[in-house]
C-alpha cells in the first residue's frame, strides 16, 4: 500500500533514555511503515541542549509556535547528579518549562482507558481529563521566616510611588508568612484554553476554587471563568455539553463519584496534586496523555511519565525491559490526528484512529507490560517485553492496512 503523505510538518522534540529508545521503535515500527513522516527534527538530547546552551529546545518552541503542532519525547531535567554522569557545561532549565514560558497555555492530562484495564477507581469508565493552569500561584511565591513581634503586610508601590497597605498578621509569636501573585492575561489564556478543549473534546468542563475562603484571588479566576462561559455558551449548548462551576471540595468529591468524562479546569496546585491523584486512580503513570494548548491555538503533545530512567541501566546492561509505550504512542498519534484535522487529512486522521485500535487490541488480546499486569483482567494475560509489545501493535496495524 502506498504510504500516507503530510502537507505540512510535524514539530518533532527527541529526548533521553528508555523514552527516547521507546521513540525511535515506535517510529521505525509503527510509523515509518505506513507515513510519509514529514518532521522539523529538534534533539532535546541533555547532550545536545548542554553544547547548545539550550537554544535547541528555545528553537523548538518557536517552531511549534509556527507550525501548530509539535510532539516531545519525554527529557532529564538536569541536576548536579546528571551533570556529572553526562559531563555537563550547566545545568539547564526544565525543557518543559521553557517550552511553556513560550507557548503559555494549559497543560490538559488524559488517561488512556482500555476494555481489560481496571482503574483503581472502579467506577472510572471514562477519562477524567486534568487541566491545569501553569502559570504563578504558590510555585512563583515568595515565603518568610517572621520573628515574634513582627507586623506583615502586603504593601502594593505603584509607578508614581503611592502605597497600597493592608496588614496580614500581627505576630506575637515566631512564625511563616508567603505571598502569591497570577496575571490576568495567564488566567484569561487559561480559561480560554479549558473552555476551547472542552468543544474540541465535546466534554464537559468543571472548574473549582475555593473563592468562600481566598475571596479577592479566586473570586477573580472564578469571574473569569465566568466571562468566558458567556462568551462559549452557545456553542457548547448546540455541542450537547456543559460548564459548572464550584467549590474544589466538592469538586473532589463529585470526580471520586463519577463515572469520569469530564474536563476538570485546576489551579496550579491543585492540578499538580489532582494530576497524581487521577493517574494512580487510573491505574498506571504510563496510560496519561498530555497536551499543552496555548492560547494562540498551538498543540504540543507528550507522554505524562518521564524517561524511565531505571528501566534505561537496565537496558544499557543489555537486560530486557518491560516499559509500556502506550503514551508515547498515544503522544504520536493525537500530534498527527492534530496534524491532519488542520491539513484536511483524512488519511492521516484514520492511520491515527487505526494505531490506537491496534495498541486497543493488543492490550486487550492479554499482551500487557509490566506495570499493567496486575490491573488487566484478560485471561490471557501475559508480560511482554518493551520490543515484543510494540512488534504485536505492529502486526495488528498490518492487520488493519490489507
Ligand atoms: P519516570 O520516568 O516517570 O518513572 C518513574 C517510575 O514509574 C519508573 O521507574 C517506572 O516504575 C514507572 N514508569 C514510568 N513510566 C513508565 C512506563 N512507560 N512503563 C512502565 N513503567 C513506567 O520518572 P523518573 O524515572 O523518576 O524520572 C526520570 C527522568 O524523567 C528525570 O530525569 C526527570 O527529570 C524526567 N521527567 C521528564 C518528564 C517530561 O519530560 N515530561 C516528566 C517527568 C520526569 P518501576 O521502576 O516500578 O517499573
Ligand atoms: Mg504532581
């Protein structure tokens, strides 16, 4: 059969270790195959990013920004332990956190739910997908020590020098004492991006703060929401689906009794700690999809999970691996469903709907890595390993394309 063209390209991000090794069987195996793949390659190698001084990764962000749609391999944040173990010039920043200084946006989280699969959480039948905002709160914040007898203030200069005071606490003992800070703009982007993923997703959309407790901060992100509800609400009428807003205690509570199939919209800390929660709800760290979605509309796709570092020694100590490859290749196909929804290719959306059925019947057939052994209920259920799960996708994708 002859291969499926691209008209425009794919933003491609290579990373580190048992990932990378996974990115590159996932490519020889499954897609070169059947795709004419058209990528603007970036090695985000920490070699390649440390003789670069990072530029490369600072380069790929502007390329998705131009181009729409990028994927990422997961990648090592660097430390002073991996500067010495890859004989470093620095230690570079999170290639992560560059890349969304520069395309801003959400970070969306999805787990990948399968027939076989039993989420920890047995009522979970659909996914619960996490959108977290990824600007400022409590990870920009700046804390204190206070000493006993010490008034805190939150003391606001504005350009002409006037001052803005109000007392936070009177200390009569020693003590702590933090400050946070958001931005409009980041919070508009933010629920923009929650109320456009949601349409996209003809899902329906849940935000929640505790706005009772933090009444001027997360009265604004609820107000924002707010704006943007009555701006998208037509649409999302005529998409059958719908926006509730309420407090994070109930929306904890609501998410542990549903059947999941929402988009639940979290603050920064609360979606990096829900995140967790969700993904071990699920079952598996290697069954989460997620997608950065800019305000500007750029999408860059990536597995959840890092690149597995201990299952990588092994690997260089020519042992075998069992590491699941489905998010990765998950990662691949939602940038190139992308890819092809935008280019009006049809051909190229059906590869990606036929891949994911493949891993679908591959998992369910009892072919199943390590980590989800225990959670498969298949009666046939077998470990495989790293290079053996992807050789029987291959097969079933072969399958779908005689
Ligand atoms: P990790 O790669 O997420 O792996 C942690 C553990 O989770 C593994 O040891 C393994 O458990 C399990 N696991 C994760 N993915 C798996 C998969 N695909 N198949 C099977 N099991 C899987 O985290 P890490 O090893 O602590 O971190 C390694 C590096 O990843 C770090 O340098 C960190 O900076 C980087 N990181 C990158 C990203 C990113 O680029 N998005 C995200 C997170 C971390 P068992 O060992 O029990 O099998
Ligand atoms: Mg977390």
């Amino acid at each position: 059969m002859e291969k499926i063209k691209m008209t425009a390209p794919l933003v491609e991000l290579d990373g580190d270790e048992m990932a990378r090794v996974i990115w590159h069987l996932v490519k020889e195996k499954l897609l070169l195959p059947h795709i004419d793949l058209k990528t603007e390659y970036y090695d985000l190698h920490l070699k390649k990013r440390d003789e670069t001084d990072d530029s490369i990764t600072t380069n790929a962000a502007y390329a998705i920004k131009k181009h729409g749609v990028g994927v990422k391999c997961a990648t090592i944040t660097a430390n002073e332990d991996r500067k010495i173990e890859y004989s470093l010039k620095t230690v570079s920043a999170s290639p992560n956190g560059t890349i969304r200084k520069i395309l801003d946006g959400t970070v969306f989280r999805k787990p990948i739910t399968f027939c076989t699969i039993t989420p920890l959480i047995p009522r979970w039948k659909k996914p619960i997908t996490i959108a977290r905002h990824s600007y400022g709160d409590v990870y920009t914040s700046t804390s204190m020590d206070v000493e006993a007898g010490t008034r805190a203030e939150i003391v606001l200069t504005s350009k002409d020098g006037r001052e803005k005071r109000t007392t936070i606490f009177n200390f009569e003992e020693d003590g702590i004492v933090m400050g946070e800070y958001n931005l409009d703009s980041s919070i508009r982007g933010f629920a923009r991006s929650c109320f456009m993923h949601a349409l996209e997703e003809k899902c329906n959309l849940m935000f929640a703060t505790k706005d009772t407790v933090v009444k001027a901060y997360d009265n604004k992100f609820k107000e924002v929401f707010e704006e943007y509800w009555d701006k998208y609400k037509k649409q999302f009428e005529n998409a059958g689906i719908d926006y509730t807003y309420t407090l994070i205690d109930d929306a904890v509570s609501r998410i542990i009794k549903s059947e999941g199939g929402i988009i639940w919209a979290c603050k920064n800390y609360d979606g990096d700690v829900m995140s967790d929660m969700v993904a071990t709800g699920y079952g598996s760290l290697a069954l989460m999809t997620s997608v950065l979605v800019s305000p500007d509309g750029s999408h860059e796709y990536e597995a959840s999970h890092g690149t597995v570092k201990q299952h990588y020694y092994r690997h260089l100590k020519g042992e075998s691996t069992s590491t699941n490859p489905i998010a990765i290749i998950f990662a691949w196909t939602g940038a190139l469903r992308k890819r092809g929804e935008l280019d009006a290719n049809q051909d190229l959306v059906k590869f990606c709907d036929s891949l994911e059925q493949a891993c679908r019947d591959t998992i369910d057939s009892g072919a199943v890595t390590k980590d989800l052994f225990e959670l498969s209920s298949s009666e046939n259920k077998k470990i495989v390993t790293t290079e053996e799960i992807i050789d029987l996708i291959a097969k079933n994708i072969k399958l779908k394309f005689q």
